[in-house]
C-alpha cells in the first residue's frame, strides 16, 4: 500500500456546462422551466399529411419499428430518434434534426433512407413503456408544452400501427 503524501485541501474543479435542452423521454415536457423555444426528444415521429404521431418509450422499446410498420402503411416519416418540439399558433409543430433527417434505424439491418415529410403537427403521442389492457379504453391525455394532447399506450395487438395510421387518418369516436 502507497503512502499519502498528505492531504488533499481542495477538491479538483467540476466542469462546468450549458443546461442541457434534452428532455428524456421519460419526464416528459410539461414545461415550467421557462425557457423557450425548440425541444429535443430522445422518440421517433411519424405522419399521415400533417398529422403526426410522437413515439416515446426507453432504448429498444421498439419505436423505430413501429415507425417502420406504420410507414409500410402509408405514413411518412417525420425522425428517427430524435425529434424536434416547436410550439405553434397552429399547435406542436414535429420536425427533425438536419443530420438525422430521411433516416431511420431498421435493427439487423443498418440506417434506411425513408420518405420524409418535413413538419407535422402533434396530433397523438404513442407511449411504449405502458401497455393498454382494455378493450375500449378511456380517452387520456398527457401535457405537452404547456398543451394535453392524446395518449395512446401501446396495444399487444398485430393490428397496432394499422390502427394508429388510421387513428392518424381520422382520429377517434370519443
């Protein structure tokens, strides 16, 4: 064992940083913190016309494929991975980081080139770490920038990004 050649009077200076604009995805952007302007999510966002879908949920949860399966049925994509929050007059506008953008993640296979549209407007957000058990749920929403907007929780169903497309195309009987 070493000896200590004394003692240590000053701990080594921290690194100081910006605040960090990342929301994980797990917080979620009601924000109170005051500060404006675009936020960045770690999710993925997909649309039919303008109406767009935000898909959040932890590493691996699956978003990239479920925006995979719902572009195979006419959506297109908004980004992958990462997402960019703007709040609108007309609402939450969704749109991608320029390097990212045109891209998504198929895993086993690499990045895809995929369709993009360049700005949707929230229309739903598609929570994957919470599975929906009723058959006809409850309407719930979740604060977005200040603003509620529809929550859909993931479905154990084959026919989930189907309906989620349509669910795009004309929204839901309350």
């Amino acid at each position: 064992m070493a000896a200590s050649s004394g003692s240590r009077t000053s701990a080594r200076p921290r690194p100081t940083s910006p605040p960090n604009r990342w929301a994980p995805a797990s917080s979620w952007a009601c924000r109170s913190d005051g500060v404006a302007g675009p936020l960045i999510l770690h999710a993925t966002a997909v649309a039919i016309g303008t109406r767009g879908a935000l898909i959040r949920g932890p590493s691996g949860s699956g978003k990239s494929a479920l925006a995979l399966e719902m572009m195979a049925a006419g959506a297109a994509l908004v980004s992958d991975d990462r997402v960019i929050l703007e709040d609108g007059p007309d609402g939450i506008a969704l749109t991608a980081p320029g390097a990212i953008r045109g891209l998504i993640e198929a895993r086993g296979m690499g990045i895809l080139h995929a369709d993009v549209t360049d700005k949707a407007l929230l229309c739903v957000v598609v929570d994957l770490s919470r599975e929906e058990t009723a058959r006809l749920p409850d309407p719930k929403e979740v604060c977005v920038l200040s603003r509620q907007v529809p929550l859909i929780h993931k479905m154990a169903q084959p026919h989930f990004a189907a309906a989620l497309v349509q669910y795009l195309k004309g929204g839901r009987k309350e």
